[in-house]
C-alpha cells in the first residue's frame, strides 16, 4: 500500500541518517583524541572507550542497511531486465510497445512502433523469446543461427525480418507487421458457420506459399552456397493473410530452435503433430520435400475446413501421421475434382520420393488447373 511505501522510505532514511550521526561522532571524538594528544599531553580518558562502541553501533547499522538496500536493488534490477510482459507504451531498445498481440510456448509478440531520427516510425512486430527459453545455450544458438539465415530471404509471401538482438538478457527479432488475421482462426470461422472456402481461393494461396518456399529451398549464401532451408512448421498458424489480400508466410527457420525447447505446452505438441510429414513424425533426417508434404496437409484442410489427422491424444496422432491414410478432399467438398484430388494426393504421399519433389512443381499443377477453369486472382 502506500501506507506502507511511506514508512518503508522512512525507516530506510532514519536507518541512514543513524549511520551517518554515528560516523559523524566517531571521526569527531577521534581527532578530539588525537588533538588533545598532540596539543596538551593528554587524552580524553573515556574517549576510546565511547569511540568504539561508537564504531561498532556505525558498522552495525550500516551493515543492516547496506544489506537491506543491496536486496531492494537486486529485485529491482531482475524485473527491472526480464519482466514477464512489456507493458504497453514501454520502450524495449529502440522500439515502442502498442501492445501484445499473441503469446505461445517460445515467444510473445508485440506490436512495436520502431522510432528512428528525425521522427522517422515504421510499425513493426516483436517476437520476444520467452525467459525459460533463453536458459538453453543450445537454444539460444539454433535460434540465433536459424534467424539470421531466414533474415536473408527476402520474397513478397515471406515476412521479412529487420532486426535480431538482444536486451539485457531478453532475445527478439523485429519483423514486418501484417495487419489482419492468421489462416488458423479463417478456417476455425469457416468451420464455426459451416461454410467451405472457396476452391479457388485455396488454390491460389497454396500456389503463393508453394512459391515461398520454393524460394527459400533454393536460396543460396552469399558464397553461393546451398543454404538448405527448411521451413519445419508449415501450418495455418504460421500463414497470415492481411487485409489488403497479402498472403504471408511466418517464422522461417525458427521452429528447428523451438524443437530443442525443454518445455511445450499442453496441447502444443499434438498442434504441432497434425502438420508433421511421415519422416518428422519417425524423427528421421527432413529436406524441403517435408515442407511439400506439410503445405499439402494445409492445402487440404483450406478445401475441406477438415484436419487431414485428428486423435484424442498425441500419441494416437502420431500414429496416423507415421503411417497416413488420407481420404480424397472431394468426399467432403463436392465442388474439389479428381484433378485437384490427385494433386493433394501427390503432395501428400508418404514416401518423399514418390512426393512433388520441388515445391515449384506443385505451385505449377496448381497454377495449370487454376488457368483451364478460368480462375484468376491477379
């Protein structure tokens, strides 16, 4: 209370003014001592006596208090360095926080305006990795490593990342701001009014994605060599569609990192299982050909609003993955064709060599069935 707070500022400035009074008194009567010494030929003859218990009245109360302020400072300085939520208008580095916008098992995510000179401000998203997270040495040298490749790509269907740092002991990245909504919470509204997206409109989105990665794939150092991407957590959660019908492909890279967190939870890793390929679920070593099969598994769920694997558990979960058995989408849209059909199939087969073995193949399929029934988004 501030009741409290009163009293507390006043104890703690009585404790040093007593400190202060007693140190004051004891070099006082000592150059009395040492004066009368020098000058007359005498000391005060209780003099020492009182300056002694003087001086141990003073590291008494001094002790106390240095104690006392030292643990004031120390919890001051711990949340003063890792708060558990930014509050908003809070500045973190050269960042402004507007507000948190979503928060997860690795990261909360700020909407930050970044401030610049002469008044300059872009509107920016903050991923702010979690404290428990940033314990994990190993953790905090995959996400940084896995960061700063995916700040290398640079495609219209892929955020774009503008910043990696860290302040005090808090890890972020800054990336672009995408005002809208994730494919996640479209489909979860489709399923809510038992509405289909329309085919189309799945297909062209699909087709932008499949040129995300395809991109990225391929991407290659500044040495020219072959970086080796792979995305690892292709899903509607991570697909954000603004409003002015930017389609936009999140967290690049960042989800090999978030595998080695030691915490997940409750019901994240059974989220994170329903996108898996075959090979992931076995924990086998993944190309891009796993990213083809995962853009697959969200290809279907846009023309079905159905998850391809669903279970109780995530054991039950892993077991359909590992072994998949997927039904025709056209069982549940009558409007999706076997044309459509077979490439869902393609994308989804459970060997990756029998898979679309680059993400431009399947982007061309569907391109291809897009232009013979005359639909077009451009």
């Amino acid at each position: 209370t501030m009741f409290g707070r009163v009293v507390n500022g006043l104890l703690n400035n009585i404790e040093s003014y007593v400190c202060r009074f007693l140190l004051a008194t004891f070099v006082t009567l000592l150059f009395v001592q040492i004066v009368s010494r020098e000058t007359l030929g005498y000391s005060i003859p209780w003099g020492e006596e009182v300056a002694t218990y003087l001086f141990v009245w003073f590291a008494f109360f001094g002790a106390a208090h240095a104690a006392k302020m030292s643990a004031h400072n120390r919890v001051t300085f711990q949340f003063k360095i890792m708060p558990a939520v930014v509050a908003k208008g809070s500045e973190f580095g050269q960042y402004v926080i507007e507000e948190r916008i979503a928060t997860g098992g690795m990261a909360d995510v700020y909407k930050a305006r970044m401030m610049g000179m002469e008044g300059f401000r872009k509107t920016v998203a903050i991923k702010r990795i979690l404290s428990n997270l940033t314990d994990s040495d190993e953790f905090v040298r995959m996400f940084i490593d896995e960061a700063k490749l995916a700040a290398q790509l640079n495609h219209n269907n892929i955020i774009h990342i503008y910043d990696l740092g860290k302040i005090d002991r808090a890890y972020y990245i800054a990336m672009e701001f995408i005002e809208g909504r994730d494919l996640r919470s479209v489909l979860e509204e489709c399923q809510k009014r038992k509405l289909k997206m329309p085919v189309g409109l799945a297909l062209y989105i699909t087709t932008l994605l499949a040129s995300a990665l395809d991109y990225a794939h391929k991407k290659r150092d500044f040495e020219n060599r072959d970086l080796g991407l792979v995305h690892r957590d292709v899903s509607p959660q991570n697909v954000l569609l603004s409003y002015e019908g930017d389609v936009k492909l999140c967290d690049f890279g960042i989800a090999k990192a978030a595998s080695k967190a030691s915490q997940t939870r409750a019901g994240a890793l059974k989220g994170k299982l329903q996108y898996m390929s075959p090979e992931q679920a076995w924990g086998k070593d993944i190309d891009h050909r796993s990213d083809i099969f995962s853009l697959g598994l969200v290809l279907y769920e846009m023309l079905t609003t159905e998850k391809v694997f669903t279970g109780t558990s995530e054991l039950s979960v892993l077991e359909q993955v590992r072994d998949p058995i997927i039904s025709p989408p056209s069982m549940a849209n009558p409007e999706v064709d076997v044309e459509i059909d077979r490439v869902v199939f393609l994308a989804l087969h459970a060997a990756r060599e029998e898979r679309y073995q680059s993400a431009l193949d399947l982007q061309r399929d569907l391109e291809r069935i897009m232009r013979k029934k005359g639909w077009s988004y451009d």
